[in-house]
C-alpha cells in the first residue's frame, strides 16, 4: 500500500474536509483567485463548456466548481430507449452484480446491502447491474438522473472519507461501502433504480435539487427521508444533485431492465448524456 493511501488510514477526515469546506466557500478574493487558478492550470479545465467561462467573476472557488454548463454543451443520448451517463468522468468499474457483490478493483469488491446500508433496500439489485463513475477535479460537478425517475426515499450513511482517486480505489478495501454517501432511491417505470452520490476526503459537501446541503452535517447514524408523495419527478437527463468536489456516483440497476453499454470498461472516459445503458424488451 502507498505511503499517501496509508497516511489516509490516520488522517482526521471531518476536519480536513471541514477546512477544505471554509476555503471553498471563502470570498476573499486572494483565497478564492489562487483556488481557481491553480485549479484550472493544473487540471486543464475547458472553461469554454461553462455557461460563464470568466473564472474571476465567481463569488467563490465551490460556485466555481459547481459551475453550470453551457446550453447545448451535453445532450442526452437521441435513442429513447437508451440511460444515459449521469456525469462527466471515467468509469471506474462497470458491470453485473454477482451474488450480490459490486466490484470494485484489483480483487476488492463489497455487498450491495454494504453500500445501501439495508439488506431489504438492496434486494432488488442483487443480480442486477451498476455502474461507479468518478468525477475528477476537472469535471462538471453537477450529477444528472439516468432515466426518469420519481424520488422515493434518500439515506444519509455516515462514514469514513477516503480519497477515492485511482490508488486508493485499488488498495482499500469496500471503499465505497466505507465513505460517507447519500443513497437515493428512484420509482421508474422499470422498477426501482439507485444513485449514491459517495463523499470523499476534501468533499465538502453533497446538494440535491430538491432539498439542497446533505453532506454536511456530517452523521453518526444512518439517518432516512421519506419522499413518497411529495411528487418530486425528475426527467432524464435532469440535474439531481452535485459534489462540492470532486468524488463519485454509483447507478445500480435491477436485473433485465436494461444492457450496459458494451463499450464501456474500466477507465473509459465518459460524458454527461452519453449511452450508459439500453432498455430491454418489456
């Protein structure tokens, strides 16, 4: 194991991100100028898709980073039978759920029920499929919904914030089954269908459009919203939620409702709207 992933072992996770959390949010304009700058420089961030390229004129470095696209910068996969890429990214795993277990790198992998925080919430998805997309400091920070969907329920699982850049996905062990991650779960018209926005070190915060800051408060216990009823429907495509920094969302899917795009694979460079996946016959 590297010397970064162990130190990360011992590091005081909440309080990092914590002051991770107050740059962010910072209005000084030296504080928020040199965050952006050394952001854009170091990542290459094509500030052309945004729909304000002018990295001076944002009030913060978290409004930079969650900084709207431009009209027409993503569209949505033309077939309508087709899920669509919920983020920018790249595919960090992407596949069939065996016997209940997702995978996760170099022979790691954890249960869905791990992941959900639930054995009944994670049954329908027990031979079904999911996709884990990581979202680099670079990427559009917004997170889109794959199909259509009606919010049923969010679980807030407290946890650990490990990095979940490429070296530590390879090295600790049911990472994302570790990290604090908001779980929401979706009625479609396939049957039910999950997202998990996963916290990570330096993340300072997880937002869903319809009831704003998740992540933080930082939790103790798993904590449970009911939002059947209230007649939150979100379309394909459509923002749902976003990262103060960058981190991943997993998509999990049950089984025969619809085939992972074939040419997706470990690593794949992805983009927001494009094919994840296709439904199958009713």
């Amino acid at each position: 194991m590297s010397f970064v992933t162990t130190l990360t072992y011992v590091l005081p996770h909440r309080l990092l991100s914590s002051l991770a959390r107050r740059l962010a949010y910072s209005q000084d304009p030296r504080t928020r100028r040199w965050l952006i700058d050394t952001v854009v420089r170091r990542f290459g961030v094509d500030l052309s898709e945004a729909a304000n390229p002018d990295p001076a004129s944002y009030a913060s470095f978290n409004a930079f980073f969650t900084r709207a696209l431009r009209e027409g910068a993503r569209v949505p996969d033309p077939d309508p039978r087709a899920l669509v890429m919920p983020a920018d990214g790249h595919i960090s795993q992407c596949g069939a759920i065996e016997a209940g277990r997702i995978f996760q790198a170099k022979g790691q992998s954890f249960t869905v029920a791990e992941l959900l925080g639930d054995e009944a919430d994670a049954a329908p998805y027990l031979d079904g499929s999911f996709a884990t997309v990581y979202l680099s400091p670079r990427d559009y920070h917004r997170v889109h919904m794959p199909w259509t969907g009606t919010l049923r329920e969010t679980v807030h699982v407290p946890g650990r914030l490990f990095s979940v850049g490429t070296a530590a996905v390879g090295r600790v062990p049911r990472l994302f089954a570790r990290n604090e991650r908001l779980v929401c779960h979706f009625d479609t018209d396939f049957g039910p269908m999950v997202q998990v926005m996963v916290g990570a070190l330096l993340v300072s915060g997880v937002e869903t459009v319809w009831s704003g800051e998740e992540i933080p408060a930082y939790g103790d216990r798993i904590q449970r919203k009911d939002w059947r009823g209230r007649g939150i429907t979100l379309q394909r495509f459509e923002e749902m939620a976003r990262f103060n920094y960058g981190s991943t969302v997993i998509v999990l899917l049950p089984k025969g409702v619809a085939e992972l795009e074939p040419s997706l694979h470990a690593e794949s460079p992805v983009r927001l709207g494009q094919r994840l996946a296709m439904r199958t016959a009713d």
